[in-house]
C-alpha cells in the first residue's frame, strides 16, 4: 500500500508528509503500529495494513483545520488515511459532509473516492499509541512534524481540536512560535472558543468523536454536525468573529 498524495498539496507539504511516513524514530511506537498491522483484527483478517506513520489529509489551502489525536489501531492504522475505516470517521465524515466540507459521507479507504474541500485534518502523533496513550517522549518528538505541518497551512481560520489533547498540543505550537505567552487562560471544553492571539484562528474544542464518546452519548450525531455548521459560519463571516473577544 502507498500513500496516495494529494495534487493539491504543494511540494513543501508533500516532502514533509513524505518524511513523516517514513519515520522509525520511536521505538515502542514503530514496534506496536507494525505488531498491530501484523496480528490484525479478526475483522480485518484479509486486509493488507498500513502499520506505518499516517499523514495528513485534506485541503491545503482550508480555512478549517482539524487536529485529532493519534492514528486508530484498526482504522487509520489500517488504511493509512486519517480517521478512515473506523467509527470515529464514521462520525466525523459524516459530520463534514452535512456541513459541506467532504464531498461524501463515509471514508472506507484511501481509494474510496473522499475529498475534503475548505478542511485539512492532522495529529499531533502519527503512530498508533498503546492503549491510545502516547508516552511524552513520543508527543515531543512527533511535535516538530505537526508544528511544521501547521506552519505550512497559511489560509487557517478555524482550528477545531477534536479532544483535550488535541486542544493542548495546539497551545503549545502557539506557545512555542511566541504567539501565546501561557496555555492556562485556555480551557477546553466541547463548543468553547477563543481568539487566541490578534489575527490568529479561532480556536474551537470538541468532543473526540471516538466509540466512547459517541456510544455513551458525550458527543452526538447532532452536536457534531452543528459544531461544524457553525465554523462554516465563522468562516463566513471571520472578520466580525475574529475581533470578538475569547470566551
């Protein structure tokens, strides 16, 4: 399986993405995403894994930009497409199309077809983690690939981060480039926004959509879709919404 590039991506971002794929720097992290793609899921039994790094996926020139966490072990990990092939995707896709960011509803895999239109997605860690628990040691050096990720991403109106961590990796970029002096002001919370610096995006949080989340009710169907249908607003109308105060 190779990793499908997309036109759209300019050579910068192409390169880098390139890079990420091909990074064997974590040692636990390369072992349990190749012991995964290995063994496999009873499920997925015929299918050939990804079991590498994951790269983003989108639009390059979006106004929106996703940040998750880390690649699902059956999912991503699989197919090598960002939240592809598991439910969490179900319910983020499903979301971006109801509010006109993805050309379809479903992501199965990385020749079904799914473009994203005004939205990019990425993660502060590209290997499938344990237990999707990523040891600091791992955040801090797979943070270089998304800082650089998200310096390339230059239309960006809108951050949503999908899960606290997600929220604080994002201050930390903002920390990190001086544009922030401290992450404490900002607290996540699902629906919380904030200018967080003068001309900056604004920052939104959500509920990860992941299985525990969606099946207990945390995060539904309906407060996704209208989460993303407000950013569509905001994009709209980024002007006024970017002088508004944080809240």
């Amino acid at each position: 399986m190779k990793i499908l590039i997309d036109p759209r991506w300019p050579a910068p971002l192409q390169s880098l993405e390139k890079q990420v794929v091909r990074c064997g720097k974590c040692s636990r992290l390369k072992g349990w995403r190749e012991e995964v793609a290995r063994v496999k899921r009873r499920a997925y039994a015929g299918c050939e894994y990804w079991g590498r790094p994951v790269p983003s996926f989108g639009d390059p020139s979006a106004q929106l930009l996703i940040v998750g966490l880390a690649p699902g072990a059956h999912g991503a990990n699989r197919t090598g497409r960002m939240f592809t092939g598991d439910r969490s995707g179900d319910f983020l896709y499903r979301a971006l199309f109801e509010s006109g960011f993805a050309n379809q509803p479903t992501s199965t895999s990385q020749e079904d077809g799914l473009t994203l239109t005004g939205a990019f997605i990425t993660a502060p860690v590209r290997c499938v983690p344990p237990d999707n628990q990523p040891a600091r040691d791992e955040v801090v050096t797979c943070r270089d690939y998304f800082q650089q990720t998200l310096k390339l991403l230059k239309n960006v109106r809108v951050v949503v981060a999908l899960g606290g961590f997600g929220f604080a990796e994002y201050l930390t970029y903002l920390k990190d480039a001086g544009l922030i002096q401290s992450r404490a002001p900002f607290r996540f919370g699902h629906g919380v926004s904030y200018t967080t610096h003068k001309d900056g995006p604004i920052l939104i949080g959500c509920f990860h959509p992941s299985q525990q989340n969606t099946s207990t009710g945390k995060l539904t169907a309906e407060m996704l879709r209208e989460l993303f249908e407000r950013v569509r607003e905001i994009i709209q109308n980024y002007p006024a919404e970017a002088a508004r105060r944080p809240r």
